[in-house]
C-alpha cells in the first residue's frame, strides 16, 4: 500500500494514497476510537451541501476562480449523493464542537475537486481543505445551521407520519363507535363507553403532537451561517453572508432566514431541546397509547381480550402458539430512546459555555436519531398494528354486562348509597345490575331498560331525564 505524507501544525501524518480523506480525519480517526456509529450521514450531506453554496457564492464574489468553485461544488453534489460515505467517518461523539465532522467533508471534497481539476489527492495547491472548501466558513456556523437544516426535513417527514397514525385511530374511532365497552379508571370497572370514543382520544393526543412538532419548524429556520467563529462574522464578507443565505434557501427549499444575533444561535442550543422536549412529549403518547392496546389486546385466555391485534410472529422458543403484541413493544422502546436521548439533548445544551458549545455532536447525533427513530417507529406502528386492529364485540360487551359499571347510570335517581348496595348486591348474587332494580323493585324492566341503554349512558346528561 503506497501513502502520501501531509503535514499540519502538530506534525506530519502518512495517508494512505487511495483515501479522500486527509490528516485532520486521520487524526479524528485515532483519538474517537469508540464503539459508537459515525455521524449522522443527513449531517454530512448538509455539511456537504453549505459547501456547494459558499463555493457557488465565493465563485459569484470572485474569491474563487470559477474552474475551481465549480470542482467544490460538483465535488460536494457527489458527497451528497453519497459516493463517498465510506470516506466520511468520523465518530459521532467527537470533541471540538463538531470541527472533525466539518474537516473530514473539507478533505474530502477539496481531494475530489483535485481529481476532477486533474491533480492529484493531497495537492492542495489546485484546492486547499480550509483556504477554499472552507473559505469564509467555521464549525461554528455551518455545524448548527446543518443541524438545523436536517432537522427541519426530518420534523416535516414526521409530522406527515404522525398525521397518517391520527387519521387511522379516526378511522378507527369511526369503524367502532357501534360498540359498547367497560370503560376503566385505574384498572377498576368505571363506566361504559363506546370502543371507538377510546380510538377517538387517541387522535387527539397524536393531533396536538403533530400540531406542536410541525410549528416548531419555526424555531429552526434562524440560521447562523456567515457568522464564522463566535458569531461575529470575522472573516465573512457582508455581500457573502446575505448571498449564502439566499444560495441555501434555493439549494433547500426552506424559508431559512439569517439570524438578526447569530452570537445567539452560536453559543446557545436551547432550540433543540425544545425541539426534542415535543419529541418526548409525543413519546409519552405513544407509550401510553401502546401500554393501553397492550392490556386491552391481553389473553387471549386470560386475558381482557376486547381488542385484537395484528399477529405478526411467533411470539416463543418454548411455548407452542404464543403470539406477543411486538409491535407495540417496538414503538414502546422507541419511545423510550427518545425520552433517554433528550435527558442527553439537555445535558449537552446546558454545558454549553462562553461564546460555543463544545458539545453540539451529542446534542445532534441525539436530537437526529430521535427524530428518525420516531419517524420510522410511527410509520411502522400505524401500518403494522393500527391499521389492522379490530374489536371483539361479545368479549366488550360480556365484561361490561358483568361489570357494576352501569350502577352510575342510577345514581342521580335513587342516590348514591343505594346505588352502591344496588352494585354491591349484583356482585355477591352473580347477576346483573339490570336484574336487582326489577327484583328489588326500585325500576319496572321497562324502565331499567331505558335506565341502563348502553348507547344512552355514553353520552353527556342523566339517563332517562330528557
């Protein structure tokens, strides 16, 4: 294997001459040796992406000349393609507020606008990492505003995601409203209810959280590009600042505007713990939602077995026909990695000191993993598991009927003590609410029968009073 010899402030490095990486990856390479992934390639690609825009804009302004803008910027359309994703691998959790990450896309696209200008990897005479891939850049502005960038499309692809799951707990809701249920209170026999009144309040929650996810977009569009090291725009031209800005807007379809303080957007991360505080409010939803199908879905001997869900795998090694409720496991577990990765989010941001945080990796690896974890969890959720759930309507009713949960429908019409000695009584003789009011002959059967309609005690008002 033959190598290339490149030098920097601490020394000399031999690079392996096939590689689009140069000495700063290698060195990145040497002191993160985790067992951790590498980062977010969405990062990268959006990394690579502020790199097609400042060589666009540099090469418009002149500070460029147009051969070579045009080898950076065609060198970074093929990095976001993903040609050379083997090339960009540093670890996730690297120190230097993300400059290995920034410095690897630098390398590796100043080795291919070498190569595509005719010359050879490591010539950086014909284009330098930081002289031309770089100019008028830092890590401190094109690290956050690629966070920013990659979040923003992620947030859109989930709140479209979280927008089919309330659709199909609607349609749901729709499909069994026919059906009378035990309705429980801290596990215990409450009150009857409708099977699809329980689908319905799922929506709702899903509702507010797709709603609270796609607002917070908003927060994301400030952006800090030309803003360079601290936030000030040292070394950034002001034709340069507002021209990139524009250049990204058209490269991303996005309504990104330039921050009025980017010192701001530069030192402080509390946008993305917002951000992931609505993802891990979504998640208490999802593993509230997914407990609750869970139980419900529970036997199917002995269990409650009023809702059945989709089989999708043998459920056991050991116990022959045991089918487990896997999806619902799935999304629980995602969930919970989300609630985990923003206890991370809010560490990091809050470390964050003087003029920079140094730790924005964490902060972006967490905050990308959630949002793509909850994405694909939420799609699969719906399509695997809620759009195939059904209700067993005589197992929903033979609970209810057994249940004293009807003894709430006389309470405004013999009082509350007698009401209770009503279900009391139902318990210890085995029989039904409906059977002590006429055999007590506190109701004639017609009107108990008009007392204790089910579809009359699931809506708002007193049973049997107009």
């Amino acid at each position: 294997m033959s190598f290339r010899t490149e030098q920097d402030m601490l020394g000399q490095y031999d690079i392996e001459e096939d590689r689009y990486y140069g000495i700063n990856t290698k060195r990145a390479l040497e002191n993160f040796k985790l067992e951790y992934h590498n980062t977010n390639i969405k990062l990268i690609k959006e990394l690579a992406l502020i790199k097609k825009a400042a060589a666009t804009v540099n090469g418009k302004l002149m500070y460029l000349d147009e051969d070579k803008a045009k080898a950076i910027a065609q060198a970074s359309e093929e990095v976001i393609a993903g040609k050379f994703n083997e090339e960009l691998c540093t670890n996730a959790l690297q120190g230097g507020a993300g400059t290995s990450a920034n410095m690897n896309v630098n390398e590796v696209i100043a080795n291919r606008a070498i190569e595509l200008l005719g010359g050879k990897k490591g010539d950086y005479s014909l284009v330098h990492p930081l002289n031309d891939v770089n100019m008028c850049q830092s890590t401190n502005d094109v690290y956050p505003t690629a966070l920013r960038i990659a979040a923003i499309k992620l947030i859109r692809q989930l709140s479209e995601e979280l927008a089919k799951l309330q659709q199909r707990f609607q349609e749901k809701e729709q499909q069994f409203n026919h059906i009378i249920k035990l309705g429980r209170t801290e596990l215990m026999d409450a009150v009857p209810m409708l099977a699809g009144q329980g689908f319905g309040a799922y929506a709702k929650a899903l509702e507010r959280d797709r709603w609270r996810i796609y607002k917070v977009e908003e927060r994301l569009r400030q952006i800090n590009i030309g803003g360079t090291a601290i936030g000030t725009g040292l070394n950034a031209p002001l034709k340069y600042i507002y021209m990139i800005t524009e250049e990204l807007q058209d490269l991303t379809g996005l309504g990104l505007a330039r921050s009025d303080y980017p010192m701001d957007i530069t030192q402080n991360a509390d946008v993305f713990v917002e951000v992931s505080g609505l993802l891990k409010a979504c998640s208490t939803n999802l593993i509230k939602i997914s407990a609750d199908l869970r139980l419900l879905a529970s036997g199917p001997a002995g269990g409650i077995g009023e809702i059945k869900l989709p089989q999708m795998q043998a459920g056991s090694t050991i116990m022959p026909g045991k089918v487990n409720p896997v999806i619902t496991e799935m999304i629980t577990q995602v969930a919970i990695k989300v609630i985990a990765n923003d206890q991370a989010i809010t560490m990091a941001a809050s470390m964050g000191q003087l003029e920079l945080n140094a730790f924005m990796p964490l902060i972006a690896d967490s905050l990308l993993q959630s949002l793509q974890l909850l994405k694909d969890g939420v799609t699969i959720f719906g399509e695997k598991c809620v759009e195939h759930i059904d209700v067993d309507k005589e197992e929903c009713e033979r609970n209810l009927i057994g249940s004293t949960a009807l003894a709430a429908a006389i309470v405004q019409h013999i009082g509350y003590d007698k009401a209770s000695y009503v279900a009391k009584k139902a318990i210890e003789d085995g029989v039904s609410i409906k059977e002590v009011l006429i055999n007590e002959r506190l109701f004639t059967p017609e009107e108990a029968e008009q007392l204790l309609n089910p579809f009359e005690v699931t809506k708002p008002g007193i049973p049997g009073r107009s």
